[in-house]
C-alpha cells in the first residue's frame, strides 16, 4: 500500500512529541537535584548516591557505588537506545541518503570541532584541558523541548534537521568518549568484549529468525558490558555497539529494531534520563571551585553558548549557499541561528563526558556548574532568537 507524506512522518511526529515532553522532566529531575544539594538533605543526598550496592553469583561480584550503577549501568541502556536510535536514522530516517545526510552530518561536525577548539584554546596548558569534549554535545531532549515551546511556527524541516544534527552530535560524543576518555586498556577483557558484540552481529545475519531473539541479544550485550567495564574502555559503549546489532528489514514496522526501539524510548526518556540527572545534576552552588572566569568556566561557556551557533549556523550558510540550496525547511537566517543556539545545551551528555574528564570532585563540580550555566543561557538566546524571527 502507498504510503502518504503524512504516514512517513508520523514517526517522526510522535518522537519529537517524546523527545520534546520528557524534556520537561528532565529539567524537573535536575531542579530536584541542585535543590537536594543545596538543603539540608544534601548530606543524605551524598550518602545515598555513594551507597555501595553489589551482588555475588558464584565465583563471581560486582560492587559499585549507587553513582556508578547510574552511570556506568543505567546510562548503557540509554546508549543502546541511542545506538537503536543511530542506526535507524541511517535507515530509515533523514540520514538514509547522501543528499540528506550532508547538511545535518557537515551541521554536527563543526558544531562539534569549533566547541572543543575554542574550549581547548582558553583552557591549553591547564591542569582542565582534559575537558575538550565537554562542549561538544547536544542535549536532543532539551533543544527539542525548548524549540517545541518556542518555535511553534518553526517548519518541519528545520526540526527534523535539528533531530538529526542531534543524533549525529551523539554518534561523534560517542567516538570521543571511546577513543580519548578510556584509560589503561586491558586487551583480554577488551577482546572478549569484542567476541560477544560480534556473536550478536552475527546472529542478526543468521537465516534462522528463532536466533535472532532479544534475550540472546541481551546475554550477549551483559557478556560485552561486564567485559568492557574490566577493561578500561567505557562499558555505555557495548550498549551503543549492541543496539547497532539489532536487526532490521525493509519493513521498518515490524523489525526487531523497530519493536525494541518503540519499548525503550518511553524508558529511556521518562526514567534513565532522569534519575541520570538526579544522581549527577546536584551541585552545591556554594561550594567547589567553581569561578566565572576560570579557564574551565570560561571555556565550556565559549564552547556552548558561542562555539555551537557558530559551528551550526555557519556550516550550514557557507555549505547551503555553495550548492545553492534553501536553509532546512526553508527557514529564515534567524530560525536557523536560533537552532544553532538551542544546539548550545549540552546536559546529559555534557555532564556525563565531565565525569570521565574529571575524577577529581571539585573541578568535576565546577564542571557541572558551568555547563548548567551555559546550557541554560544557550537556550535563553535560542527561545529569544525564535521569538525576535516571529516579530522581523
């Protein structure tokens, strides 16, 4: 049967409704969690997220903190639903051809590169220069959620290319986290690794469609996560590897793919996310060594608020006026600056790159505080922005 424009982007409809609206919750999960830091409960707050939680199974146990299950265990679903998310964007979705994948692919790419230079410039030589990766990133449920309050008049286009600048700004915070936040490798557990990812790619290409069911998918992606965590290299990266196994077919509906993405999303938006934010968002505001002209501060500011527009925007004027081609959606000059800025909140993942960049607790704070601060103004000049186009 023929499908409709109107068929075609339903999907995309009701993720950009998802995304938008537990933006919302996130926001309220990170307001709970600084109001927590900053109470009297904040002692308890610190004890809970420093519980010690484990298990034994034989020869074997596992113990980590509460944080750390968070982050190294709940946040590896999150990345296999970015992985899921990932791959069927390239299948699927805007990135599915050459010709549309060039605006939000060439959009993501200096959105990325002009942050960290700018952040690597005023931070050289310091003891923060680690941190180059902080401003990269882009928090899609956020940019979403403002732009769906803000720009309601905002075409399609233009917030399909946003999703998908998005999407692609996560694929490459992925590689920096797997290429240049991983430490002392150990090649055995690596390897290992690496043989159950490639156990479930195999399976994903076997003739036999009883295999290719998700509890096989799923031993193999723990097999891959317990081994990434021996090794050194971050274990949300055999979530993004598994979630890339998941099979897929021509009828986009009814794939494994399809299936287990439309079970996780509500999942990873209205939960992990979340709880993410209330374990890593609560900062003392007064404490820490957090300075507005610090190098660190100075440097993730200038990354998001600045780095990320210019990188969008201009990007994506040089590359439309080179091949003589309308802004996305054929938005104004201003919509389109106002996405580069709402590009300028990185949270989640911002937040998530500083605890691998920063072991150390107070520039870890300081950190934080500082991306808080950013992604907020991002996307107070983003809303304004969009509000200005609506009135020239």
């Amino acid at each position: 049967m023929k499908q409709t424009l109107k068929d075609v982007l339903a999907p995309f409809r009701r993720f950009f409704q998802m995304e938008s609206s537990s933006g919302l919750v996130l926001l309220l999960a990170a307001i709970a969690a600084l109001a927590l830091a900053n109470s009297p409960l904040a002692a308890s707050y610190e004890a809970l997220l420093h519980l010690p939680l484990g298990f034994s199974l034989g020869g074997l146990a596992l113990s980590m903190p509460l944080e750390h299950w968070v982050n190294d265990g709940l946040m590896t679903v999150f990345f296999f639903a970015i992985g899921l998310e990932i791959k069927r964007e390239f299948l699927y979705g805007e990135l599915r051809t050459k010709s549309a994948m060039v605006l939000p692919v060439t959009a993501a790419l200096f959105g990325m590169l002009v942050p960290a230079l700018l952040y690597s410039l005023i931070n050289y030589g310091t003891e923060t220069a680690g941190g180059w990766g902080i401003p990269m990133a882009t928090d899609i449920a956020f940019a979403l959620g403002i732009l769906s309050l803000v720009g309601r008049d905002a075409p399609l286009g233009l917030v399909v290319f946003l999703t998908a600048l998005a999407i692609v700004d996560d694929l490459g915070a992925i590689v920096v986290i797997a290429l240049f936040y991983s430490t002392d490798i150990s090649i055995l557990p690596l390897g290992l690794g690496l043989l159950a990812l490639l156990g479930a790619f195999l399976l994903g290409r076997t003739r036999f469609r009883g295999l290719r069911s998700l509890p096989l998918y799923l031993v193999l992606g723990l097999l891959a996560w317990s081994a990434f965590l021996s090794s050194g290299i971050h274990p949300t990266i055999a979530g993004v590897l598994l979630g890339l196994s998941i099979p897929a077919s021509e009828d986009a509906s009814a794939s494994l793919l399809h299936r287990v993405e439309s079970a996780l999303e509500p999942w990873s938006a209205y939960f992990i996310m979340p709880v993410f934010a209330l374990a890593n968002a609560g900062v003392a505001i007064g404490g820490g060594s957090f300075s507005l002209t610090s190098p660190l501060c100075l440097g993730i500011a200038a990354g998001l608020v600045l780095g990320k527009p210019i990188g969008i925007f201009g990007s994506t004027r040089v590359l439309t006026a080179a091949i003589r081609a309308p802004l996305p959606g054929n938005a104004s000059t201003r919509q389109l600056l106002g996405v580069g800025s709402l590009g300028g909140i990185g949270f989640t993942m911002s937040i998530f790159i500083a605890t691998l960049a920063f072991p150390e607790p107070d520039i870890l704070a300081a950190a934080k505080l500082s991306i808080l601060s950013a992604s907020v103004l991002s996307g107070i000049l983003g809303a304004l922005i969009f509000r200005f186009s609506r009135t020239a």
